[in-house]
C-alpha cells in the first residue's frame, strides 16, 4: 500500500534531518547471526526494543507504510500497508473455552515447511496448504522515522488475537537500512536490535502455529520519477519504483542467513515494484524487474529480481520465495515470460490487489491471474478496499478460494478502515467494518 502524502511527508522531514548523515553499516549491522540473535531476544518474550511510546499508536502508525495506490488516480488514498492472509490449512492455536478466562491455549502445531509443487503450495508430507491470514505494518517505518520497530503490540496477547480469527500467516512488512544497521537510522531500532526484535516476532508467530512470511517494504535509493513518492531523500521512508542493488542484495543475503535453518519462514522479495511507472516501454521495465542495472527512468542502479534471488539461494536458505509483479504488484501478465530461474524450484507468484486497481474485476482475474495460476502457485500478499466495508475483498477472496490461491489482508493495525486498510479498531482483535468480512471468511472456512 502507498502511504497518504502528510505520512510520507511525516517520513520525508524525519530523513531530511538526518540529510548530513553518513551511510554505512554501524559495526553490529550484519554480523549478527542468528544464534546471537536468538540469546539476545529469546523466543516467547517481548521485545525491549521496541518503543513503548509507540505501543497502540494508531494515528501515527499509517505514516509509512504500503504501497496499495497501485494507479495514479489511487495516489491521496491512504492505504499505507498490505493485508495479508493466513492458511486456512495451518490452524492456529486453540483458544480457551468460554468462561476460562485464566487458561492459556494448547500449544499450536509448529508451521508447515512450504514448497511449491506444480501451481500448489504443499507441506513436508505433501499436503496442498494455503496462507491465508494477515498482514502487520510498522517494521517498515517506525524504525526509520526514530519512533520503535513495530507500530502496536507484537507480544503473546496480540499474536493470539491474531490467531483467533484463525489466521495462519502474518506478512511482516521490513526496511533495509533498519535490517542493515546503517549510520543514519538510530541504533536503538537497527541492526542488532531490530533483528532480535524481528526473530522474536517470527518466532512468537511460530509458536501460536502461524507462517511468517518476511516481506521487504520500503528501501534506499533517491527516486524522482513517476509516481515518486519522497522524491528529496535517498533513504528508506517510502515505497521506491524497484530494489537498489547497493543495499538489497546484502539485506537478503543476511536475512536468508539467519532463516535459511527454519524453512516454515516464507520470504517475499520486495513489496510493490513499478517500474511501468518510470517507462512507458513495458518490455523495458518487465527487463527491469527481472535483471535489474541501469533502467530507463530510476536514478539509481537496480537490483533486479533474478539477483535477489540468488543472493537468497547463494545462503543455501531453500525456503519458499514470493515474486510480485508489476504496477503495485497488481500486473502478473509477464510474470511468467520473465521468471527468474531458481535452482530451488521453490517459487510462489505474489499479487496484490485493491477496489481501485486497474485489474479489480472477475473478468481481469480470468485473463490476467488464471494463466499464471495454472503453472505457479499464487499468493495474493495484500488484500484491500476504501470503501469501510468489505464487498470488494468477498468477491476477491472467492475467487482465490475456487482457484485455490492464497491471501492476506491488510492489514492489522488500529489506524482507519478506509485509509489503512485497517482490520482492527483495537489489538484485542475487534474488527473494523472493514476486518469483519475477512475475519469471519476465515473463521468460516474452519
């Protein structure tokens, strides 16, 4: 999702103080390996990094977020983070009966081990499996506009209100120069702490049996071309048109190393790519997408997706790997002309998709999505609408469900039904006018 220009404008002026700052990586940055990690934040407890200021906050979390304006007349919207969607076949763990209100819930069966087979994602016995679930922004702007990690609460209590809405993956949305630990972004929230607070998330969403999808959001790179969202600084603080190949490759290189060991973890390579956006030659961005280098309209040297996923395998992490497409992630219709090879052979199709996409009809699906669906398997990484209500998500998530694709909707932070998408009006779980139509669709399915 795109944030809403007073949130990027609230981001911009963050980075634009820190504008004399030098870029590169504090001491601690990517040397952390996961077992560091793992002493540092053991699983299970909260994280002391976050901020707690921070914690709850609803107004101030949407300030840089998504990405969903996939179309020019979509850019005052204010829907700033993806949603996301958990497996219907990963069921989370099993609350208290009513009246109990001490007992804590059995321990959930861990998340299953995913890989593509043919167009279905299957566990480590072969069974077909699908995320569906929700997403949960704020790792991707908290940390750079000095405010925390995550926006809210991302302890026990919260991922079990998660769960109960039966959702069995949660999209973790991340910033790379958080990750990376670079000079300009406080220490407090990078490097060695944001990844200790990360691992404890990921593995907090383990235990309740829910599929950690990690999700690359927002990234460096000064951008001043068509829909250029923070055009005056080269940091991190919005959605930029494709990944730079200066910093990626070492985010992913460093991420797959700490999770290359635990293949329940998914990994989504970057969050909305539009290089149509800065060319009108769509063979020119498709080749843009897929390889990266010099490309016609981005200012800066683009790591292309074929690069990213080497970077990942080069780790020996084997781990199910999520792809999006063009326009926002909205436009698969090259996919599969320009999928990058993976000698893993463990590739997901990632899509998103909002009432104000160009593609929001059954019949754009039919064309677009079915040809893609039939050979990969699909995911539908953020699910959305304006409107407070959910007609346009039952029509998506019907459709998905009969061609046995994946979703999540975006996403579970306490901020605006329209201007979020927000599901929840509090992290207990309670529902949106918008959340109430994915909650129960997933509690439905169950």
């Amino acid at each position: 999702m795109r944030a809403p220009p007073r949130l990027y404008a609230l981001a911009t002026a963050a980075a634009l103080a820190l504008a004399g700052t030098a870029l590169a990586p504090t001491a601690t940055a990517t040397a952390v390996s996961a077992t560091a990690v793992a002493a540092s934040a053991p699983p299970g407890t909260a994280t002391a990094v976050t901020d707690p200021a921070a914690t709850g906050t609803a107004a101030t979390g949407t300030a840089a977020t998504g990405t969903a304006a996939t179309d020019p007349a979509a850019t005052d919207l204010a829907a700033t983070a993806p949603a996301a969607t958990a497996p219907a076949v990963t069921g989370p763990a099993a609350t208290a009966p009513a009246g109990a209100p001490s007992q804590r819930p059995a321990p959930a069966a861990a998340p299953p081990r995913l890989r593509a087979s043919g167009n279905r994602l299957v566990d480590e016995k072969g069974a077909t499996r699908r995320l569906l679930g929700v997403n949960r922004s704020g790792g991707e702007f908290m940390c750079v506009q000095g405010r925390g990690i995550f926006d809210g609460p991302v302890d026990d209590a919260s991922v079990q209100a998660i769960a109960d809405w039966k959702a069995g993956a949660v999209r973790i949305p991340l910033n790379e120069e958080c990750w990376l630990g670079l000079s300009h972004v406080n220490p407090a929230y990078a490097g060695a702490n944001y990844i200790a607070a990360v691992t404890s998330f990921v593995a907090r969403l383990e235990a309740h049996g829910i599929t950690p999808v990690i999700e690359l959001h927002w990234t460096h790179g000064t951008y001043t071309g068509g829909d250029s969202h923070c055009p005056g600084t080269e940091y991190a603080t919005c959605q930029k048109p494709m990944p730079d190949a200066q910093y990626t490759p070492a985010f992913w290189t460093s991420v797959a190393q700490t999770f290359k060991n635990d293949q329940a973890v998914v990994f989504d390579l970057f969050n909305e790519p539009f290089p149509d956006r800065a060319t009108s030659d769509l063979t020119a961005a498709w080749r843009c997408w897929r390889d990266g280098g010099s490309c016609p309209g981005i200012d800066f040297q683009v790591a292309g997706m074929q690069t990213l996923l080497n970077a990942v395998r080069a780790t020996g992490a084997r781990n199910l790997v999520l792809i999006p497409g063009v326009a926002y992630s909205n436009d698969l219709r090259q996919w599969l002309t320009y999928k990058p090879n993976d000698p893993a052979g463990n590739l997901a199709a990632a899509w998103h998709s909002y009432n104000f996409n160009s593609c929001s009809s059954e019949s754009c699906f039919d064309q677009q999505l079915a040809p893609v669906i039939a050979q990969v398997p699909l995911v539908a990484g953020e699910i959305g609408e304006n409107t407070c209500s959910h007609g346009y998500i039952d029509r998506v998530m019907a459709w998905l469900d009969a061609k046995g694709a994946s979703y999540l909707g975006w996403t579970w932070n306490t901020w605006d039904c329209s201007s979020g998408p927000s599901l929840i009006s509090d992290y207990n779980g309670t529902p949106t006018n918008f959340g109430v139509g994915l909650r129960d669709h997933l509690k439905g399915m169950h």
